[in-house]
C-alpha cells in the first residue's frame, strides 16, 4: 500500500505545484477510495501531504516574486477559529455526509474559477515575472482565511480549491500570483489543522504519510517548474476541470454507492 502510494503522491503535488491547490482534492479520495484509509485519517494524511507539497512549490513561486506576504500572513492568522470550528463538527458528521458536502463546495470552487479563467489574463514574458499584489483588503482578507480555515478543518483539506479562486475573484489577483500566494497560505493553515486534529484525537499511518509526502514533494517541485510554461488562462481551465472531475466521482459516490468505505 505504501508503494502505491508514490505514483499518487507525484500526480498530487504536480497539481499542487502547477495549480496552487487541487493537491486535497486529490490526496482525500485517493487516500479513501485507493488507499483503504477511513476519513477521519484520510482528512488528518492529506494536511501533511499537501503541507508538504505546499512548501516544496511555493519556494521557487516566493523566489520569483509570486507571493504576496502581507495576504498570506491575513489569511493564515485569521484561519485558526475557523480551523477549531470544523474539527469539532467533522468529527461528529458521518463520512458520506462530509464527502458529499466537499463535493458540492467542490463545484463551486471550480465554477469561480472558470469565470476567472476565461477573462483577459497577461501573456508572454510579462507574465512570468513578479507580480504586483493588489491592495490588501483587511476585512475581505479576514473573512476569506477564516472561511479556509473551516474547511481545512472539516475537510482536512489545504483549501486551495477555495484559495485561488477568492484571490482571483474578489481581491483581483491575476492567476499566477493567486497560485504562488495559495501556496503560502496552503502550507500555513496545514499545518495549523494538522496541529488541531492531533489535538483532537486524530490518526494516522505513519509510513503511509511519510511515502505520500516525500512524493508529493518532488512532483511539486515539477510542477512549480511547469507552471511557468502554461498559459495562465489554461492553467485555470485545468485547474477547474480537475475540482469538477473529482466533485462529481464524490457525488455519485455518496448518492448512489453507499459513500466512502467505512463511512457512517
């Protein structure tokens, strides 16, 4: 099972990496429908995992100017509440339940981000250099990591599916910079939920995780080097396509196969 892991854990950090999220959209149904694990630790698993990937990618996002802090760091410190809150009732809802809600969050995320994706976005060189970050909007900011913080908390997730198309959207990011910034706040409320849930009593596998992770890794650091070569308005169509592909795997799942193995 820990081998099986690898080829998974490169394909989810190449999303990470390209992306800026996508990497719990993954990790959560592989860990669940591939890897036989129930989804109380599926959800703990994927915050390592995409902690990890989040870090590996970001770096060379940060050295080309692609993160903007002061964003970042709001959205982060803002999460921890919404990161208590969502433990607490993840663990009391049954795994179908969750599952089928992840989805429905899924496809709205993904639709966000296709609008996005279809406006003018820059091209070229211009595009592959440092970005300059929209003014921060300190309550919007506020809002937003709390929002993310819940549901890395209820769905053990990083939250880039929600990160890059709130940057994009409502702050005015352009693609490029909302991937490099979802990345720095991915890693940050990761490991603040992986702290929770340990806190709260969660599992995990530790090989299992350490596999996952460290393939995670190097497919991240792929990705980040691949983005560079995508043209933004693509790399939010594939972004969109990926979170639509897996929501509706979810849904059929949860409506019409019983949900998730073990679930309640």
């Amino acid at each position: 099972m820990v081998l099986a892991a690898v080829p998974f854990g490169v394909a989810i950090g190449l999303a990470v990496g390209m992306l800026g999220g996508g990497g719990s959209v993954l990790a959560v149904p592989v860990l669940v429908y591939v890897l036989s694990e129930d989804v109380e630790s599926a959800t703990t698993i994927s915050l390592v995992v995409v902690a990890a990937a989040a870090v590996a990618g970001g770096f060379g996002h940060a050295l080309e100017g692609r993160v903007c802090w002061r964003h970042a760091g709001a959205f982060t410190v803002a999460a921890l509440p919404g990161l208590i809150a969502g433990t607490a009732l993840g663990n009391v809802v049954g795994g179908a339940m969750l599952i089928a809600a992840f989805a429905a969050v899924m496809l709205v995320a993904a639709g966000a981000t296709w609008r996005n994706a279809s406006a003018d976005q820059p091209t070229g060189e211009e595009s592959t250099r440092g970005h300059r970050c929209p003014a921060l909007r300190l309550g919007r900011d506020l809002a937003a990591g709390a929002l993310v913080g819940f549901l890395t908390g209820f769905f053990g997730v990083g939250g880039g599916f929600v990160i890059v198309p709130t940057l994009a959207v409502a702050l005015s990011f352009s693609m490029r910079s909302a991937v490099g910034t979802s990345l720095a706040i991915i890693a940050g409320t990761s490991l603040l939920g992986l702290g929770v849930h340990l806190a709260a009593g969660r599992n995990l596998d530790a090989d299992l995780t350490f596999a996952l992770a460290a393939a995670c890794v190097v497919g991240a650091i792929l990705g980040a080097r691949l983005s560079r070569k995508v043209p933004p308005r693509s790399l939010g169509r594939a972004f969109a396509g990926l979170v639509v592909a897996v929501a509706g795997y979810l849904l059929v799942s949860a409506a019409f196969l019983g949900g998730p193995p073990g679930s309640s």
